[in-house]
C-alpha cells in the first residue's frame, strides 16, 4: 500500500458516500485510476465494509458500559464469544490478555436495560468473575484507523 491508496483511504474514512469524481480531486488522481485503486482496495478486503455510524442518543441508546469477563476454561470463554454475537447491545467484543478473558463494550437504553443484559451475561457458564464500568462520558470516539 503506497501513499495514494492511504490518501484514498483517510478521504473515506472522511466520508464514505464521497464520489470517484471527488475522490479523484482529492488525491489528484483521474477518476478511471482512482476508480481501479478503490476496487482492487475493496477486492483485497483492506476495506471490509461501508456503513454509517449513528449518534447512539438520537436513537435512545443513552448508557454505555464498559465490562471485564474472566472464564474459569477457555471452552467456557469461547461459549460466551458465540453468545455474545447474538446479544445486540453488545457492540464490541476483544479476547484479551491480563487478568480478564474478555472485554466487551455495551449501548443500550437505560439502566434498566442494562441490568437485564447483565443479568444474562452473568447467567454464562464458567464465569467466575467481571468487572464493570459505566461511561459517563465519551472523549474520543474515532471509528478511523488512519489519521491525517
């Protein structure tokens, strides 16, 4: 991956609805070049997906929560891995090293909503232990990997 295609990269991560002709522009580039560096991009599967990221209040999911999950097995751990892609307020989900298995990023509603999932997550066999926090404020959310 060269330059151009890092220049290509960081303008969609800007805006992936961003048109050939602008990205062309952008990274100096005619728009039939540009147009073969983004699909061999998206063939290689440097570019996963293209989706749109939402502002988590404007469609009531008002608490983020952060939790730690230790496993007493790995079997056990790999279990809840599964069982955590169908719980959808879990958004993230890292195995991870330390003192924990797993950490996983929750959004939901309320507190209410979160005391149910967490209520779920602790009915997981072999957990033995977890650790949770609230966010009450976000910092910095860059969903970008590359940066200017």
């Amino acid at each position: 991956m060269d330059k151009t295609d890092k220049a290509i990269l960081k303008n969609l991560q800007k805006n992936a609805r961003m048109t050939i002709s602008d990205l062309s522009a952008a990274i100096s580039l005619s728009m039939p070049a540009a147009s073969e560096r983004l699909r061999k991009l998206e063939t290689s599967g440097v570019i996963k997906q293209y989706t749109v990221i939402l502002d988590p209040e404007k469609i009531n999911k008002n608490l983020t929560a952060l939790m730690f999950l230790r496993f007493e097995s790995t079997c056990k751990g790999e279990d809840f891995a599964e069982y955590a892609k169908t719980e959808a307020e879990i958004n993230e989900c890292y195995y991870i090293t330390g003192d924990f298995d797993y950490f996983i990023k929750i959004v939901t509603e309320d507190a209410r909503t979160l005391k149910s999932l967490l209520s779920r997550i602790k009915n997981c066999a072999g957990l033995v232990k977890t650790s949770n926090l609230v966010v009450l404020s976000n910092i910095i959310d860059n969903v970008s990997i590359l940066s200017d």
